[in-house]
C-alpha cells in the first residue's frame, strides 16, 4: 500500500523552524527598511527579537547596512 505517515512540513527540530522564522522575520525587516516602510521593519525586527536570541539580532542588525535607517532605534534597546 505504501508508507501513509506524514511527513513533516518542516524536517528537523522544533529550534530549527524557530531559527528559519527568525531569520525569515529579519529579512522582512531588511526589506521593508530599504523600502522606507521603517515601522514596518521595526516590528519585524521585534519579532526576529522574540524569536531568538535578542542579543544577537541586535548585534547583527548593527551590522547590516540594510537596517542603517533603524540603528539608532537598535542602539537604544539596551542589553535586551
């Protein structure tokens, strides 16, 4: 008959589809910064935050040229 287990829309961990949603929140982000749409980006980039590791976002959004027009906003999270 064929093997009927269902498979996974996401193969691999439930960390890995955190991680993957993250990283997919942080590109909207980046996208919608370039298109001056910054409230936009701002709450993508809070999402990306809530996702996963604040500091770390924080730390590489800093450092995308992508997201210049909210580093200062960025600068004044803190050590979140």
């Amino acid at each position: 008959m064929g093997d009927r287990r269902i498979k996974p829309l996401f193969p691999g961990s439930p960390r890995r589809l955190v991680i993957r949603v993250a990283n997919a929140a942080y590109n909207l982000a980046c996208y919608q910064s370039q298109l001056g749409a910054l409230e936009g980006a701002w709450r993508w980039l809070g999402y990306a935050m809530d996702k996963a590791d604040p500091k770390e976002i924080k730390l590489k959004a800093l450092d995308d040229p992508h997201l210049e027009p909210l580093w200062r906003r960025i600068g004044e999270l803190g050590d979140k």
